[in-house]
C-alpha cells in the first residue's frame, strides 16, 4: 500500500514542477563541470602530468554535452544537436580511458584515440540521422562514459592508505560513473527526478574537484617533506663533504710536512716558491732558526738563470734539469751546494696550476757510495794480502830461523849476536805488519799480553835515534813514573807508535822551524794517554777529519797508501780505546792514544833470558818426527833445530808423501803445514786420524795464513798445536818435547 503511494506523491509533484527548475539545474551541473576543468586545468600547470590533460578534455567535452542539453531544452528535436550531444559523450569516455592507461603507465597511441573519436562520431551521425532511437543513441556512450569514470575510481583506490585526496576521487568517480547510468532513461523518469539527476551531477563534478584539490595538495606536501629531507640529506652530504676535504687536507699537510723528500710548490709564471715543507727549509737554511726561505726558485736553483715568458717554457727547462736521471745542486743559504735528485709534477693549488718540485739530497748516498767503493778496495787489498801473506811469511820465516839458531850457539862474539837479534825483531815486525795487514782485511782481537807502556816506548826509541839525528829533529820522551801495566797486543801498539813517529819524522823533515817531536805517557782515570806531538807545519782544518779514512793521503804518487792512521784507528778500537787529533797550520799536530787499563794476571815478572844453545838430549834420539812442508827453507830450519835436540827427523813435501811414510815408517810426531799442493794439512789430518788417532793428536801445524776464517776454524776444531809463520823456534821445540814426554793416550 505504502509502494503504491510514492508514485501518487511523485505524480503529485510533477504537476507543481516549474520547467525553470530543469534549467536552472542544468546550468548548475554545467558550472560545477566549468569548476572542475578549471581545478584541473590550474592543478596541470604545477604537476604536468598528461593524464590530466586527456581529463581536461573528457571534462571539456562533458560540459559540450551539458551545453547541448541546455539547447534541446528550448530546441528540440535537432538531429545535428543530438548527433553532437552524444559524440561529446562517447569522446568524453575514449579521453578518460586513455587518460587512465596514461596514469597506470599503459600509455596507448594518440592515434588509437583519434580513430576512436572517429568511429564515436560515426556512430552518432548514424544512430541520430539512421536509427532514431533515443536508447539506441544514449545507452551506449553513457555505459562507456561510466565504465571509464568507475575505471578511474578503482585506480585511485590503490592509493586509498597513501592520500585521502585518493579516497575522494574514488568514491567520487565511481559514484559519478553509477549516477552516468541514469541519463539514458531521463525520457522516461518525472522532470522532478531529471532536475535532481542534474543537481546529483554538480555535486559529484564539485565532489571529484575537492578530491583533486585534497590529491594535489598532498602529493605537493610529500614532495615538500621529500625536498626538504633532500635538503637536510644535502646538508648532511655537504658537512660530510667538508669534513672529508678538511680530513683531507689535515692528512695532505700531515704528509706535506712529515715527507722525507723536500717539496716545493713553484709558480709557473713568476718562478716563486708557493709554499715548502720543513725538509725544504731543512736542505736550504740548514741549522739557521729563524731565516726565511728565498722568495724565488732561481735563489736555490743555480742551473736555472732566468725566467721564461712562457709558462710552458718555464716548466719544460725546470723538468729539464730536475729528473729522476740525473744529478743537480740546490744551493744553501750558506753559499754551498747539496748534490740532489728529484721530479717535477704539474698540480692545481689555489685553482691556479703549480708546478710541484721533489727534492732528495743525496750528499749520504754519495759518501756511502764512496765507502763502498773503499770497502771494495779494502776488498781486493784483503784477497791480495792474503794470497801473498803466505809467501811472504815463508822467507820470513826461514830469515828468523837462522837468526834463531845463530843466536843460540855459543861461538858468535856479542856484536854479532846483538845485530842477530836486531834482524830478530826487525823480522818479527815485518811479519805482525803483514798480519794487521790481514787483520785490517779480516778483523780479528788482538792477542792481549801484560804490555808496560813505558818500556814499549823506550824500546821504540831506541830504534829511531838514527833517524832523529839524521833529520836534526829534537826528540823528547817524557814518561809517567809507575805508569799501571795494562792487556794489550805490544806488536799492535809498536805498530801505531811506529805509525805516528813515521809520520811526525816525515813532517818536520821538510818543515823550516824548530823541529821537535815529544812522546809523553800519563796515567788519566782509568785509561793509559799516550801523546805523540811534532812542531810541524800542522793539517789542515778540512782535512783533519778524513785523516782516518781508508785510502785517504796527503802525500804525492808512491810515498803512502792510506792505510796507516786507518790501521791505527781500527787497533785502537780494537783496544776499545780511541785515538783523537788535535792539528793548527802552522802549530803542529798532536796525536792523542787513549787505551783502558786492563788489570793483568798475577804472574811472576817476566825477565828477559839470554839465548841458551840447545843440547841434544839422549832420550830425544829414539823418536822420529815428520816435517811436511812445501817450503824447503822452512824444512831445514825446522830439520836443524830438531836435530840439534836430537830428534830424528824425516821430511815430506805434501800430505801425499808424508801418508806413504806413515804406512812405511813409525812415526811419533807430525809438523805439518796447512797449505800444500796435491794435499793440504787439513786433509792429512783427517787421514792420519783415520789410521791413527794418537799420533794425530800429536799434530802440529803452522801457517802463513793466520786470519783466515777457514784455517781458524779447523785449526780451532781440533784442538791441536799450531803456529803461524814466522815462529819462534824455542817454542816449537818446547811444544814438541811436551807432546813426546807426555804418554800418547793422554795427548792432547
């Protein structure tokens, strides 16, 4: 009953309904469709978007479709309006398609839309001219248009969480899209429901408009919050950055001022210094504190004369001079110049390109390089000495051998036995000059003995009186009283002496003033100073202190080597002493020898003994001993004196014959030497001991070569007596007599 009553009550108002009210509803929808392009339309100028644009026209196209229903109200009947009227709303679908593909990234040809308007107008002109069916023209666009408008709305609901502009224009162009599907009925609907069909369209139109509005503003505000984290991110990025370049250049300054090698920064055009390191100012001012670096690279740079026009120029002469290859000089503030090596690199400073400048003074290289050249002398000296040490200690040591034996008897007169012993120790010093020739090659320790200093000296005098005499030289020795015995090697110590009094001689020699020259003793704390002091023309300041370098000489061609102050140099440090000079040109020279006192052993004082002539003893006669050598001088020296005890002596020439008399022939003792053709003493050892190992400990050795690594080591090895040439024959025959009368089980 209730059903049947709307329909009276919409009956009843239809029959009040003024026809203005259609049109007044018209013109409504018309303007809130206006409102909506224009939102559009002014929202597409900030977000360029072309979907927009396809929307601009749909909205434009609806209004069209609006504006001929406005017309038909008062002109019906027009098939041209009405073929118009529905091509707007089939065209007005097609652009809100496309614009839909558009926003979701399925763009479709424009093409494709133009043909599709195409086929809308068509359409309309055969369903307006043709069909004549109000349905049949009606139903199809407006489907289309609503499918397109529902479209819309689905897609916004994806971003329905994000934006609640997207709620809006979901709801609202779905909602517009069902309210689409009424116009194809107006014909048949009260003009009370049409008039609110049109006033149901400009609230949606105002609806979607809102909903844009509430969209845009709050992609505008997102994007505001994603620029301004972008700003702050780029603030951070750009402290970042500085902090980066200021980590940077602390590390570039650390590394500026901590680099081993000097760095100058050069200006190309003006040749000025831009900027140096410390080692810069460290290679130019050297120990000058508070002077300033020159201005100009032409002050330090003494091949560059001048400053070329041309920058290019500039750097192509200093890259010139200054390369990896090749040596050049910087000049110091003390007008002297330092050998250097160094590269130039080109690099921007101050956005101005300079022409960075490395440096490395190579003045240590070079004095390295120079003693290493020294050390490859002392080198070739060490092998030269040592291959000749061993002749030259052979004839030596048949020279001592005879003079020994000579002393020995009794019938020289006393002359002749003093001039013996003269050749004696003028023999023993030749050969300790060719051992610390050996020693200065291949260091050893010095032989440490009780050594009275005084008496050293006294002795030396002695054998330089003549010398004094001849050279009108003044000589004078003033020794401490009780001056403490110390631990020394006496040939050692002589040979430095010897050294320096040589030398002193040498100078006063052709010196034109007072000619004295004074050895003085003194007894200072713990050390022994002994000082050698000549009135001569003195040394040189620049000289004094390469005096004891190897090979370095004042005097011409062939009157010295250079090895005699750095022998003595290196004795007295072996002495862990020091030897220091003091020299004015014009004032002499005075040699200071500062040796620690070693306490000595508590022994009996040593008193010299006159030579006693060997007699032969009668136990001596019943063993025999073997002498190999390859030096028949060596041979009879050794064959008298062992025969002159009694001894019976036989004799081999190398290691080869002395094992064919051992087969043969009982032996009770071997002399052999170490170095020998064919077989050596090392080699023979080693089979004597395989065939018996008592008469092997009965071994004695000698040899020319005794700083020899190889010939220590053996010798030290075994055990064995040994003795290098020259020897003394009372303590060859000494050692012999202890090694026969001791039992030969318990030999050593």
């Amino acid at each position: 009953m209730q059903v049947a009553v709307l329909p009276e009550i919409i009956e009843d108002l239809s029959q009040t309904f003024d026809p203005q009210w259609l049109n007044s509803a018209l013109v409504l929808a018309l303007f809130s469709t206006v409102v909506v392009v224009g939102v559009f339309a002014y929202l597409n100028r900030f977000a360029k978007k072309l979907y927009l644009n396809l929307w601009i026209v749909a909205w434009v196209l609806y209004a069209l479709w609006l504006g001929a229903c406005i017309r038909l109200e008062s002109a019906p009947g027009m098939p041209w309006l009405v073929m118009a009227q529905r091509a707007c709303i089939g065209a007005s679908a097609l652009c809100m398609f496309w614009g839909s593909f558009e926003m979701v990234n399925l763009a479709r040809a424009i093409r494709e839309l133009k043909y599709g308007i195409a086929l809308i107008v068509v359409w309309s002109y055969v369903a307006a001219y043709v069909v004549r069916d109000h349905l049949w023209i009606t139903l199809p666009m407006f489907v289309l248009l609503a499918m397109a408008s529902v479209f819309i709305g689905f897609l916004y609901l994806r971003y329905r969480g994000r934006y609640r502009g997207a709620n809006l224009l979901a709801c609202g162009f779905i909602l517009w899209g069902i309210h689409l599907l009424e116009f194809p009925s107006q014909p048949y609907l009260p003009p009370l429901l049409v008039v609110c069909g049109y006033y149901m369209t400009a609230a949606l139109a105002l609806f979607i408009a809102l909903g844009m509005i509430v969209l845009v503003l709050e992609e505008a505000q997102e994007r505001h919050r994603e620029l301004v984290d972008e700003f702050n991110q780029g603030i951070v990025n750009r402290r970042q950055l500085e902090q980066d370049v200021m980590v940077s250049e602390q590390k570039y300054r650390a590394l500026f001022r901590a680099a081993g090698d000097a760095i100058f920064l050069v200006n190309l055009e003006t040749l000025d210094i831009v900027e140096a390191n410390e080692e810069a100012n460290q290679l130019v001012l050297g120990a000058r504190s508070g002077s300033e670096l020159p201005k100009s690279f032409l002050n330090i740079l003494p091949d560059l004369h001048w400053c070329a026009p041309s920058v290019m120029e500039n750097h192509r002469r200093i890259g010139g001079i200054i390369r990896s290859s090749r040596e050049f000089s910087i000049q110091r503030a003390n007008a002297t110049l330092a050998p250097c090596e160094g590269s130039v690199a080109m690099v921007e400073y101050s956005h101005q390109p300079v022409l960075l400048v490395t440096v490395r003074e190579i003045s240590e290289r070079k004095e390295f390089e120079q003693q290493l050249r020294h050390s490859e002398k002392l080198s070739a000296l060490g092998q030269l000495v040592a291959g000749v040490a061993h002749e030259l200690n052979n004839p030596l040591a048949v020279i001592m051998g005879y003079a020994q034996i000579l002393t020995s008897q009794e019938q020289p007169a006393a002359r002749v036995r003093g001039d013996l012993q003269k050749i004696l120790h003028e023999c023993e010093r030749a050969a300790k000059i060719v051992r610390n020739l050996l020693t200065f090659a291949r260091p050893l320790d010095p032989q440490l003995t009780p050594v009275d200093i005084n008496c050293l000296i006294t002795s030396l005098a002695e054998n330089h009186e003549a010398e004094m005499e001849s050279a009108a030289i003044v000589f004078h020795i003033a020794l401490q009283p009780g001056l403490p015995r110390t631990m020394a090697d006496p040939h050692q110590i002589e040979q430095v002496l010897t050294n320096l009094i040589a030398n002193a001689v040498q100078a006063l020699s052709e010196h034109n003033g007072h000619r004295l020259l004074e050895v003085r003793t003194e007894c200072l704390g713990a050390d022994v100073r002994i000082t050698v002091a000549d009135t001569g023309p003195g040394i040189p300041s620049d000289v004094v202190p390469k005096i004891f370098d190897p090979f370095f000489t004042t005097k011409g061609p062939g009157k010295g080597t250079g090895l005699g102050l750095s022998i003595c140099h290196s004795i007295i440090q072996e002495h862990h002493g020091r030897i220091v000079v003091e020299s004015e040109l014009g004032k002499g020279t005075r040699f200071y020898i500062e040796i620690p006192i070693v306490k000595c052993p508590t022994t009996s004082p040593i008193t010299p003994m006159a030579p006693r002539p060997r007699e032969p003893r009668a136990e001596a006669s019943r063993y025999r001993v073997l002498l190999v050598d390859d030096e028949p001088g060596i041979v009879e020296v050794l064959q008298t004196l062992l025969e002159e005890s009694g001894y019976t002596v036989g004799s081999a020439q190398n290691g080869l014959q002395a094992l064919e008399i051992i087969k043969t022939t009982s032996c009770d003792l071997i002399i052999s030497d170490l170095c020998m053709p064919n077989m050596g003493g090392e080699a023979l050892y080693g089979r004597v001991r395989q065939l018996s190992p008592a008469l092997a400990r009965r071994m004695i050795f000698i040899t020319g070569d005794t700083v020899s690594g190889t010939s220590l080591s053996f010798l030290e090895s075994t055990g064995n007596h040994w003795f290098g040439k020259p020897f003394n024959l009372d303590e060859i025959e000494k050692t012999v007599r202890q090694l026969l009368e001791q039992p030969a089980t318990s030999a050593v």
